[in-house]
C-alpha cells in the first residue's frame, strides 16, 4: 500500500489533542496506532483489533476499559523503530530521523493500514512537534495544530502530575531543553515557581510548533479546542476537507452522538483568580517578547 497524506496532530500537552485524535480515528477511512501497537510494536496483526472501537453500539465505558485498543501516542512504538523519537532534551528535526529506520517503519505503517483496511494512516504527538521530523518520513504529511487557552492548560498540567514540567529551570532536573535567557528573565521577575515553569515548558512547545508549521503553511491548518467543543461539526467539517478525508453520513452520527463538555472554567477549580493573572501576564510578556499576537 501506499502511506498518502498520513495527518499529524500536534500540540501542547493537555490542549485536548486525545479527544480530537479519537473522533478523527472514528471516521472509516483512517487508520491509526493503538494501545495494542504501544506496547508489542513488531505485532502488526494487531491492528485488526482497532475496528472494534468503531462499533457504534459501543460505550465510552468500554472503549476506555484498559484493555480496550484505542488511538495512542504510542511512543514506544515509534522508538522502537527510530531510535531518539522519545527524547526530550531538544526539538527532533529531520537531522534526528535515523537513516536506518525510514525504510522499516514506512513498512509497518503499511501493514497497519492494511490490517485495518484503511486508506490514510492518523498519528498524534504532543509536546516537541517533531513536524520536521515527520516530514523526513512521510513528505506529504497534513499537520493539525490544536491550541487551547492557556490557563486551562497550565492547570492541566499542574493537576496531572505524571510528566514533571514543574520543576524550577534552574534545577538540575529540568530536562525540556535550554530555556533561553528572555523566558528564564521572565520567570524569575514574576516569582518563579511550579506554576511559571509549566508556562514556560508550554511556551517552548508552542515556539517549536509554530517555528516548523512556518515551514509548511500549505500543509498546515490551525484550530482551537474551545471551536471543537462548542461548535464541532462546524470545527471539523473544514478541517476534515484540509486533510482530504470525506465528511461521512457515518462519521456526522459520530459527531451527533458524542456529548461535548465544555471545560472552559475548570481552571479555577484548581487555580486562584491571581494565579490565572499571572500565567497571562507570562504569555502575554513572552509573545510580545517574540513579536508576536498572544493566544487567549
């Protein structure tokens, strides 16, 4: 088979990128990496599976069960069959793709979509964008880049606690890359702390992704989570037209049938109102640093 048009979605950690990516992996045309793939990458017969989570008589419950195969990061996957794909000490670039493993993970994807019987192959990343890296692979890539208001995320990352990004930047156990002296200025004049070090491994996320979308515009579409929950079919119907995928009879009772929670404020359910100041304060100074129109 041939890997055409495969779509990426990127974005920040906690911008809401798992619920996008799990209603774009319900339209029958798509295929994509499961928990399944995550955890035995050479198993491609695996893949088979994936279908059941397009039952349509199927409950959230069940389609969450652990257990369950459903779409995934699947970094394991990648790493192994490009060694360095889960680093995190620097933006991947194409330089980073070992040569090796082009040829042998083109041919898993293959046999992904052919154990799926589907024509497009759907992957998400979150964090470092790795669009450049992805482009090195599969040159004719879609790029989705969903953003989310910055409070939302911050909080988001705070309360999840799984993936340290609070630690102060002049620890020795920040891992996320360089911080560069502007942003590391900012930090410390706004008082530091786990909130501020959240906002700023944000900023670098969100500096890297729009650094390598500049690179593909024509390839690139940009929309917002708080747009896919308020007005989705509205949200979606353009962006599955930007990644030439049909919008469905099937994949409309999808978008119908689906409950979309509005998450707006639950910020403040784990931040103060000066705290949410402050995390704009941040975003707002380190756009105008970077010349550029702030996101909220």
């Amino acid at each position: 088979m041939i890997i055409e048009k495969p779509i990426l979605i990127v974005g920040t950690g906690r911008c809401g990128s798992t619920m996008l990516h799990r209603l774009i992996a319900r339209h029958e045309d798509v295929a994509w990496l499961s928990t399944f793939n995550e955890v035995f990458p050479t198993f491609t017969w695996l893949s088979a599976f994936s279908d059941l989570y397009r039952l349509p008589w199927l409950g959230t419950r069940i389609r969450h069960l652990p257990f369950f195969p459903k779409p995934f990061e699947a970094y394991r996957f990648w790493e192994h069959f490009l060694r360095g794909f889960s680093r995190r000490d620097k933006p991947l670039t194409k330089q980073d793709v070992p040569e090796e493993g082009i040829d042998k993970v083109r041919q898993i994807v293959e046999e992904i979509l052919e154990y799926q019987g589907k024509t497009r192959f759907l992957i998400k990343v979150t964090g470092w964008s790795r669009i450049e890296y992805f482009d090195r692979i599969f040159p004719d890539t879609r790029f989705v880049f969903l953003k989310r208001e910055h409070r939302s995320v911050v909080s988001s990352w705070v309360k999840a606690g799984w993936l340290d990004v609070t630690t102060g930047l002049d620890d020795e156990s920040w891992q996320w890359s360089d911080v560069s002296p502007a942003y590391y200025q900012l930090w410390r004049e706004l008082g530091g702390g786990p909130l501020l070090s959240a906002a700023v491994k944000i900023q670098m996320d969100l500096d890297d992704i729009e650094h390598n979308i500049a690179k593909f515009p024509e390839r690139s579409y940009e929309l917002r989570f708080e747009d896919l929950i308020t007005k989705p079919e509205q949200t979606l119907r353009p962006l599955l037209a930007f990644c030439d995928l049909e919008w469905t009879p099937e994949f409309e009772r999808v978008i119908h049938n689906k409950t979309f929670y509005d998450p707006t404020d639950k910020w403040r359910k784990h931040l103060s109102d000066e705290e949410g100041q402050l995390i704009l304060e941040f975003f707002e100074r380190a756009n105008r640093q970077r010349g550029t129109v702030i996101y909220s």
